[in-house]
C-alpha cells in the first residue's frame, strides 16, 4: 500500500479518482483522522522515479488545495491497510493537534543562496585564515539577506523557520491560506544584492511546522 497523505474527517472534500499507475485513491479513517492511499504494485516501482514521484505530488497538491494536509514522504509504503491504520492510530493525538492548529496555514518557502559558487573564494595565494574569513563574512551576509525577508514578511506571518542548506539559507514562513498572494507579493518587491540568488515558492502543506517549538 502506497500511503499519500493524512487530513483531518471534515470537511467533505474531491478527491483525485486515480493516483500512481492508475490505481484508484481510497481512504481509510481511523481515530478521527483520514488517510489516502492507493494499491502499489511491480508496475509501479518499475516505473522512472521523478515520473512517479511527480504523480504522486499532483495528488497531495489536488487535496493540499482543499484541506490541511500531513504528507507523506514518497514512496511511504506499508504492507497492508491494517498497519496503516495501526500507524495513524499511535500517531493520531500528535497528528490531529497538528492539523487543527494548521487547519487555515500554508507553507511558504525562501531559498536564498550566492550566485557565484563557493569554489570561487579559494586562492591559491591566501591563507587559511583569510579564507575562513571570506567564509564568515559570506555567511553573516547571507544571514543579513535571510533577516531582511523575514522582517520584511513578518505582518503576514504566522510563524519563521530556517535552516542552513548545501546551497545557502531556506527560511520557512507559515502563513495564513487566504493571505500567500500577498506574502509573494510582499517577497516580490525586495530588493535583492547582485550577488544572490532569491527563490520563494509555495504555497506547500506546512511540513515544517507540523511539531511545536
């Protein structure tokens, strides 16, 4: 069984008739909560992983447009109904206080990184020392650009995460459903140094804030 996603029993909501393969999108409810999965056969782990992987992000987007979701990750599979139904019960208190307090939220994501790759601050005739400053000093402005968004986002958020990645800084805004038009409005008319990069995306299921601080 292929699990897609968790949503709370209300409201009622359209459902994609057919996800990965074809195969036809049930639920199961258990402890007041709704589970989507569908059958997942040889067929389907045969087929090119992004293909799949896309198939199954249209069908959590075609629910996430609706209701709160709790996604799974792809493939999530189990070997049967009744242990997915064992899993949502054991995690069903966590899962339903998380999805009331995001019922109305979404997600919405910063990616902000330098233009030029790191590489470029290596010189064959600089020390160690001065290297690890250019370092610093490239991650303080990073930092720098990082706070400027969130300050610039905070009248419309909910909540701000951010985590360091390979590539630079991904903050995380969590904003009410009814307003992500205007956060990338907002996000839209910052002014952006020449020397980075800027990505905002969503609105996405609010993964990253399904556990409390």
């Amino acid at each position: 069984m292929l699990a897609y996603c968790i949503t709370e029993t209300e409201p009622d909501i359209q459902v994609p008739s057919r996800g990965l393969e074809g195969q036809a999108i049930r639920s199961l409810t258990e402890s007041g909560l709704r589970c989507f999965i569908s059958d997942y056969g040889k067929e389907a782990a045969g087929k090119p992983v992004r293909e799949s992987a896309l198939t199954f992000s249209r069908v959590l987007q075609d629910i996430f447009g609706q209701v709160a979701i709790i996604p799974f990750c792809f493939p999530t599979l189990l070997p049967s109904e009744s242990e997915i139904s064992d899993f949502v019960r054991e995690n069903a208190a966590e899962y339903r206080k998380a999805l009331s307090r995001l019922r109305d939220s979404v997600q919405m994501d910063v990616h902000i990184g330098f233009c030029d790759p790191e590489q470029k601050l290596e010189a064959r005739d600089e020390s160690g020392t001065d290297y690890l400053r250019k370092r610093l000093s490239r991650h303080q402005h990073l930092e720098g650009v990082a706070e400027e968004f969130r300050r610039a986002a905070q009248p419309l958020i909910q909540d701000w995460r951010q985590r360091e990645v390979a590539a630079g800084i991904r903050g995380h805004a969590l904003v009410a459903r009814g307003l992500a038009a205007s956060f990338l409005e907002k996000m839209a008319g910052i002014e952006i140094p020449a020397d980075f990069n800027v990505r905002v995306t969503g609105p996405w299921p609010a993964a990253e804030f399904l556990k409390e601080k």
